[in-house]
C-alpha cells in the first residue's frame, strides 16, 4: 500500500539536525511504497515564524537531497503547505465541534488560568484545565460573546478511563485521560493552535503514517480524540527515539551543534550527514555503516527501527565524512566540491575587499583569512586576557551576545552593528569593550578584516557556534551562573 508521509517543521529558528532525522525516515518510508513525501510549514506561532527561517529549511532539506512531491514551493493538490495560508479553514472545524458537542467556548482570563495552575502544582496535581466555562448554556455563552468577551475554544475530554494509543514500534501505549488536558484548539484571535491544525491539514492533505519524535506521545490522545470526533481514520503513528547528546541528554545546540547549516558550513558532505542520521536506530541488513540514500530506501523497514537512545557523536560523524571523502570522491570530484564549499569565486568576491587594502602580496592573504575556512578556532583561556575585563565578565559578554544571535535572523553586516551598539549601550559599556572578546572568539585574533563583514561572509550558524566553542574554551557556563546572567539579560530589556 502507497502511503503518504510529511515533514512539519515550525520556522522558528535554524534548521535542527532533529527536522532532517524525521524527515529522512518519513522520506525513505514514502519512498519504500512507491508513495509521496510532503513537506508543509506549521506556522501558527506567527510571533515566531519568519521567512527567513522557511527559506533556511527549505534549502537545508534541499541540499541534503531530500526533495519533496508536495510543499510551499511544489504544487500539489492539497495546497496551500503554509498554515499561515489555511487559517479561513480551521475555524469552521472548531464551530462544528461545538455542534456535535465535541468543543467548547471558554471566557477564563490569563490570569485566572495562572491561578488554577499555581494551586494544582502547590497541590502536586496534573496542571490542567479545570473545566470552569464546560458547563455555560447556549444562552449564557451568546451573552459573553454578544458583551465582546474574549473566548478560546476548547476541546473535551473524557473524565474517565484510558486511552490506547497504537504505535507502530511501541506497540499499545495506555495514557489516562485524567492526564489530557482540554487542550484549547482555536485562539481568541481566529487562529487555530498546533493540535487542531495538525489534525485537520493531516486529513485534508490525506497522510496515512505519522513519523514524529517520541516527544508527541503525550499529544497523541488530543489528536486520535480529534480524529474520532471528526469520523475520520486515523493515520498510523510511529514515533521515533530522541537523538541524544553523548551524556544521553536531548540533542541540544548548548551541548551540541544542532543546526544543519553548521554542518554544512564545516565542510561536511550532505550524503555523509543522511547516511549517519539513517544510522541512528536503523542499520542496514549486512551491517554497512556507509550507505546512501538510495540504499537506505531500498533495504527499508520502518519495523527494524530500534527504540534505544541514538546518540548523535559528532566524531562518529565526522569518521564516516572521511570514508566518504576518501572513498567515493574522486581527485576532480573532491576538488569540485571542495570549491562549491567554500574556495568558490562568489565567496572570494565577498572577501577580497575585506582584505584587498592590507595585501602586498599574495603570500600574506593566506594568514588574513585563514579563519574564514577553519572550523573553530584553536583558542586558549589566555586569549581572553583583556585589559580592564575580568574573566567573569568577558563571559558575560559571549553569552549575552550569543542570545542576542540567536534570535537574530538578519546576518547582514550592517544589522550586526546595529544589533550589538544597542546591546553595548544596554549593558553601559562601550562598544569596543563589547567587541574584544567577540574578535577573539570569531577569529581566534584580537585583530581581523572588519568583523560584520567578516560575520556575514561566515553566516549565523559558524559565528553562533564559534561563540559557543569560546565560552566552552573559558569553561562554560554553570548552571548557577545561568540563572544569574539571564535575569541581568532580561533586566536590559
């Protein structure tokens, strides 16, 4: 039987090595049945999401080779792939939950929300709705709404019993539906919240196999209730292990680098990275590490996954980068991708006037940009040894700076200066105080071409991760100091 598979990512931030894992096995399971792989953007936060970030997941999937039959940028027949194009959609949805008595409105204010919160956590209870506006009549709730109170609608759950959810790899999973909360399905501006979007695009777009993260388990009895109340079939759902840092800690970028674009920008080959992510709870049947996508999708058997915590080893990773290299690359193959990476003529536009002023002779260009093609810097605890700055205090510098970067999408040099003038004149400190540190941890010198032309020929997920690799060079951040340092970054603003 054919199936019909997605990808949802949220463009929210930079493309996540996580994103990539779901969408390799939801690609090769597609594939393996001679069915279709969607690809379709969740953009409900719509104070989060920007077209940056969609941009970046898009091309991210694309140069790993994972190419969609149906997306934002790929007609199909179940378009548009942005929720932020379906909203006129869901909202009939929820009133007709309302109908069949499946849903309803719900007037509580935030702060009588936060209230109920506080007592049922003092009282060591599951955090949930309390059910307050559940029993408002019709007369009741047309008065509310006729006065221009705000409302939600919510969905209702059964006060009793189990629900059993099917997974595929996990077998039957049994969640009391005292734990599920009425989950709020349309908000009071319209749009509607993950869970109902999910559902209802999932229907219409006709997937049959969910692949997700185990991180959904607990969702899954909201979204097969949904399905019930709407008389729809319910896609089969298996939801994959997490991928680990090596401590066995969720994969995360304070311990791990976790954007696909950073891989990339390090120089490694897109087929080495899907031939590792599909290592990661599968393996071929002969036991080959080294395979492509091609052979993965060949020997496919969505039952053969294993359920043990993968751990993503950057070291794992790059030892298979190399076989990849050295085995399949041929000299001229090597050398053209050696230049498509980054001794390409567009890059060398973008830095020779950076450095074209300060050059006698040829010889002298190799040391002045040496850091544009480097991983991270060798770096020392003495290199970060600034006049008039305490160590504590140039560490404290990195990290707010790094918060502000990482929810920064405009990586042109002008918008850096911009961004780092006013976090300079928040923390009241000058602006070349700020600077040094930031120097050192890009180009591992006090002193390079100019620094935000520098930072934009690098991009955001190299310069993120050198600071990173600079505060762990200074012995990274404890989580005592953490707490400390974000209440002074929340109090600039």
């Amino acid at each position: 039987m054919k199936s019909r598979t997605r990808v949802a990512p949220s463009p929210t931030g930079d493309p996540h090595v996580g994103t990539a894992y779901m969408a390799l096995f939801s690609y090769c399971y597609a594939k393996k049945t001679g069915g279709e792989f969607i690809l379709r953007i969740e953009d409900t936060d719509q104070e989060r999401s920007t077209s940056a970030s969609e941009a970046k997941i898009l091309e991210s999937l694309r140069w790993l080779g994972l190419d969609w039959d149906e997306g934002p940028d790929v007609e199909g027949p179940h378009g548009p792939y942005r929720q932020s194009e379906r909203s006129d959609i869901y909202g009939g949805y929820a009133e007709a939950l309302i109908e069949k008595g499946h849903a309803f409105r719900c007037f509580c204010t935030r702060e009588r929300l936060d209230e109920v919160r506080a007592a049922q956590m003092k009282a060591g209870e599951t955090t949930r709705y309390d059910g307050h506006c559940l029993g408002l009549s019709e007369d009741e709730v047309a008065l509310k709404m006729a006065a221009g109170e705000s409302s939600v609608v919510r969905m209702k759950v059964p006060e009793e019993g189990v629900c059993v959810v099917k997974d595929v790899l996990r077998g039957d999973i049994e969640i009391a539906w005292s734990q599920i909360d009425m989950q709020v399905l349309l908000k009071a501006d319209g749009l509607p919240t993950y869970h109902l979007a999910v559902v209802v695009d999932d229907h219409l777009m006709e997937v049959t196999d969910i692949i997700r993260g185990e991180e959904w388990i607990n969702s899954a009895p909201k979204h097969m209730l949904l399905f019930d109340y709407f008389g729809w079939d319910m896609p089969r759902l298996i939801h994959m292990p997490l991928l680990r840092n090596p401590d066995k800690s969720k994969l995360s970028k304070r311990k791990n680098p976790t954007s696909i674009g950073y891989y990339r920008d390090m120089g490694f080959l897109p087929e080495a990275l899907l031939n590792y992510l599909g290592m990661l709870g599968w393996s071929m049947p002969d036991g080959e590490e080294k395979f492509t996508l091609q052979n993965m999708i060949d020997n496919f058997d969505i039952e053969r996954i294993s359920l043990g915590a993968p751990v993503f080893d950057v070291e794992k990773l790059k030892w298979l980068n190399g076989r990849w290299l050295r085995e399949t690359l041929s000299e001229d193959d090597f050398a053209d991708r050696l230049s498509e990476w980054a001794y390409n003529r567009d890059n060398l536009k973008r830095i020779i006037p950076l450095v074209k002023e300060r050059v006698d002779v040829f010889t002298e260009l190799a040391p002045m940009i040496t850091f544009f093609a480097e991983g991270m810097p060798e770096l020392t605890e003495d290199d970060f040894k600034i006049k008039k700055q305490e160590p504590d205090d140039v560490k404290k510098t990195l990290q707010f700076i790094l918060w502000r970067f990482e929810v920064h999408q405009d990586w042109r040099a002008e918008s850096l200066n911009e961004l780092l003038g006013k976090l300079a004149e928040a923390m009241d400190i000058k602006i070349r105080d700020l600077l040094a540190p930031l120097f050192i941890a890009i180009s591992g010198k006090p002193v390079s071409p100019p620094l935000f032309d520098s930072m934009a020929v690098l991009g955001s997920d190299i310069c993120r991760a050198r600071i990173r690799h600079a505060l762990d060079v200074l012995g990274g951040v404890s989580k005592k100091q953490s707490k400390r340092l974000e209440k002074e970054y929340r109090e600039l603003d």
